[in-house]
C-alpha cells in the first residue's frame, strides 16, 4: 500500500525538534565565559618602535659672534719711477712673485745718466781747479797787506773771490751727488719684502717720476676686515681668536688685531682687523664669513640625533612613564659637533628618544631597549671650541 504523507502538523513538530536540538548542540560545544562586566578586557597596543633613551647634560658651549667682511692687504706698498724721462729696460718680476727687500724689480737705461753723473764729475774737477787759484791769488794778497802794495778794497776783493770758488765746489759736489742717484735709482728696488700684486712697468715704455710700476702686499701679511655691529663691538678685545671660513669652504684661524675707534653712520657697523696666517686657499679680495671666539657659558644639551625638525620647528620625544612618547617643542641654539644646545623647553630630568623621532607621532607607544654599559650618559661635556662643520 502506498505510504500515506505527512500532515502539516507532524512536519512543524519535526523541523522544532530539528532546531531544539542544535541549539543544544552549539550551547554545548561554547567555551565558558566569566560573569559580569570584568569579564571584558582591553587589547594591548604594539609599539611603534624600539627606541634607545638618552637625557640631557650641562656642557660647556662656545660663545660665538658671526660676522662678515673682506678679506685685504695688512699693508700695500706702491712702487713708482724716481727718476724722469728714462726708458725701460727691463722688468725682472711679475703679479705673485715674493720679492725680499732690496730686490732689483726693474732696471731704467742708465746711459744718459751716466754721461750725466761724467759731466757732474768734471764740471767739479774745474770748480775745484778754480777754487785752488782763487784760493793762492787771496793768500799772496794778504801777504802784501803791510806792505800797501795792493789796497784794502783789492786784497777783500781776492778773499772774497776765493769763498765764490769754494762756493761754485761745493754746488758742483751737490749736482754730481743728484746725478750719482739718479743713476741708482735707474734700479727699482723692493721697499719692503712681499708678494706683488699689481704691475704696470712695461719693457721699452718711457716712464715720468712717480708713476706706479708695482704694487706690493708687504710681507704677504693679510687680514680680515670683519663688520660688526655697533652693539657688539664692545664685546671684541685685541688678542681673541677667529675662524675666518673662505668661500671655497677653507677655515684659517686668525687673531684680532684691532677694533676700528669709529663705526660708519650709514650702516652702523664698524670694521675689526684680524690678522690671518699665510695660507694658499686665502687672498686679498676674497669675501669670507667668520666668526669671533668669546669664551664659553654653560648649557643643556642633547644629541643631535634626538632634534627633529617638522614645519620649520624644532621637537623632542619625551618617554612618559605609561610608555609613550610625548612631543616637545622646544628652542635650539648652538651647534656644535654631534650635539645641540637647547635654549627653552626642555628640563634637565627629562628622558628622551635617541633615535628614530623622524618615525614617531605624539602619543606613541614605543619599546625601550636597554643601552650597552659602555655607552652611559656623562655627567657632563666639554665641548671643543671650534665651529661644527656641516
């Protein structure tokens, strides 16, 4: 006989025993929960980053004065013709040639000076030929004084004859010395020793007297002409040190000299001379940039590593004790090595990251790692006194 179907009742009553029976089969396979509301924790945040601390430390910073100026000449010396008229022979020196004093620079052709000094020493030779004859005629006059031979107007007559001679030997010896050095002075001689740094003798011109031929930079001394502010002069002394810094990126070290006594009323900056050292890389003319070395002060300071810059600001990262980090604004100053001064916004407990802040936000959570014992924090630094190069 066929099977007789199942009434609607039947299937409703084998589809709820259905879901009865999985829900007991889930209820039975849930892990046990605690009761109450402590049963609900938080998920612990992965840090950002592993970082190492550091703190900051009092240091001795250089007190620096930049400034700006040009570089010149201690002392230039201009070398000119002395005598006039005379033709150029020859030139023995050239624009960075070192001369010593007494040189021979540049010799005039001295045959006209020479025929001239021949003609001075002959016209004295007469002079004093004359001078001789004028001399024995006023001894004989006076000889015949007692005697009234010669009258009293005749015999002063001889005299007086006799001193015009000695006279005319005398300015005879006078021209024969001009002559005499004019023929030295056909040799241009070094005043002083140096390095030339100008020549406008040329071989075969004929020069007048005192026109220039060289110029000369006298011992090959240079200085630094630095312009200072009114205000901060009075803060530079004769003695202190100078880093003078060329526009090639060359560092001498000088010393200063002198402060001018006077300060330009246009700009009202005055000019301090320092002394710089012989050195290839410096010339007469060069702008160079410096700066004056005042002494030292006391200032807290952090590695360099530790500063990051974000939108023209300067920040640290101070480790807070939950374990993040939180962004400091703060105020630097010198630089100077692998260390930065802070001015403002820092106090001198503070924990800092080290390294690795370009990475970090405010508020981050980061992992200390432990820094080896060889690399403690010194009570204090002494930093150098030279300029930190970039």
């Amino acid at each position: 006989m066929p099977r007789k179907p199942f009434s609607p009742r039947t299937l409703t009553a084998i589809a709820l025993v259905c879901l009865l029976g999985a829900g007991a089969a889930w209820f039975a396979t849930r892990p046990a929960q605690p009761a109450g509301p402590a049963a609900t924790t938080t998920p612990t945040p992965r840090p950002a980053l592993a970082v190492n601390t550091t703190q900051p430390v009092q240091a001795r910073v250089p007190l620096r004065l930049e400034a700006n100026g040009n570089v010149a000449a201690w002392q230039e010396a201009i070398v000119g013709a002395e005598s006039n008229g005379l033709r150029l022979a020859e030139v023995r020196v050239n624009v960075g040639d070192v001369v010593r004093k007494g040189q021979v620079l540049a010799v005039f052709a001295p045959d006209t000076v020479r025929a001239e000094v021949a003609q001075a020493r002959a016209s004295l030779m007469e002079a004093r030929a004359a001078a001789a004859e004028a001399a024995a005629n006023a001894e004989r006059a006076a000889t015949l004084t007692a005697s009234g031979a010669l009258s009293r107007q005749q015999i002063q007559q001889y005299a007086t004859a006799g001193e015009t001679a000695q006279a005319r030997v005398a300015a005879a010896q006078a021209a024969l010395q001009a002559q005499e050095v004019r023929l030295r002075h056909t040799q241009v001689l070094a005043p002083d020793a140096g390095v030339i740094s100008s020549r406008t003798a040329t071989v075969g011109a004929v020069v007048n007297g005192g026109a220039e031929l060289f110029r000369l930079v006298r011992r090959g001394r240079l200085e630094w002409r630095a312009e200072v502010t009114s205000a901060d002069l009075p803060r530079i002394r004769p003695g202190q040190q100078a880093v003078v810094t060329a526009a090639s990126g060359a560092q001498v070290q000088g010393t200063v000299r002198m402060v001018a006594p006077t300060v330009d009323p246009q700009t009202r900056n005055g000019l301090v001379y320092v002394d710089l050292p012989a050195s290839p890389d410096i010339s007469a003319g060069m702008f160079a940039r410096g700066q004056f070395l005042l002494g030292a002060r006391d200032a807290l300071t952090v590695p360099q590593s530790a500063v990051v810059v974000r939108d023209g600001f300067s920040y640290v990262f101070e480790l807070t004790p939950q374990g993040r980090v939180a962004m400091r604004r703060v105020q630097t100053g010198q630089r100077v090595g692998d260390r930065v001064e802070i001015a403002s916004g820092l106090s001198a407990g503070a924990t800092l990251v080290e390294r690795g802040g370009a990475f970090l936000n405010d508020g981050d959570v980061v992992r200390v790692e432990a820094a080896p014992s060889a690399q403690k924090q010194p009570a204090a630094v002494a930093l150098p006194a030279q300029p930190a190069t970039k």
